[in-house]
C-alpha cells in the first residue's frame, strides 16, 4: 500500500494472530491425536495444541526437564526453575518414519513454548 506521499504502509497485525509449528511426531503419537480429535469431535489442531498447553502447566512434565535447563525458566504457575550453563543436553532422537503435522498457538502460548525451547 502506498499513499498520496509515496510513503509505503504497513498493514496492521492481528493480536489474536496465531503462530504455526510444524514438530514431527510419530505415527503412534499421530493416530492417538485423531482419535482424541474424532472423539472429542474437534479439529486435529485444536486438540494437539491443547495437550502442548497442559504440559505447559503440568509441573511433574517440567520437572522432568530441569535437568536439561541451561537457563532459568518461569512456568506458568510463577515458579523459577534454575538451569545451569553445564547441564546435559536433552537427549533427541531421530527416528525415521516421523510425520510433521501443523499446530498453531496463541501469542502467549507461542511465547511460553519458545522459552521453554530456549
């Protein structure tokens, strides 16, 4: 968009605008997704971005990931987990037959989610 000055505008962004993920997960993981997601009769995404919320706020998952922190992180439930820069490094693994599938999060979900990958 250009106005009557030749400035170029730029367009507003939705603060409801969600951000995509694309993680791969296994064909196991994946065929229990679509069948929480036929069960509950709710989009695919919908229900694979509402278990990555829960375990955002459920303190035996986090607490099973300190050991890996190298820097502190702020859960949810405002509760500083300490890391240290030595920490091992969390083990992945790499399994052929992985399946990439698309979940989209809110702003401060997104956010949670990236800080706790950081």
């Amino acid at each position: 968009m250009v106005n009557t000055l030749g400035e170029k505008k730029s367009r507003k962004q939705r603060s409801d605008k969600k951000h995509s993920m694309r993680p791969t997960i296994s064909h196991a993981l994946n065929e229990r997704l679509n069948r929480l997601s036929y069960i509950t009769d709710t989009p695919m995404k919908d229900v694979a971005e509402t278990v990555c919320k829960m375990t955002l706020i459920t303190t035996p998952i986090i607490e099973s990931l300190v050991p890996y922190f190298k820097r502190e992180y702020w859960s949810n439930a405002c509760v500083m987990y300490p890391g240290h820069f030595d920490n091992q490094h969390y083990p992945v693994k790499r399994e052929s037959g992985r399946i990439r599938t698309t979940i989209r999060f809110m702003p401060k979900d997104y956010d949670q989610i990236e800080r706790l990958a950081y």
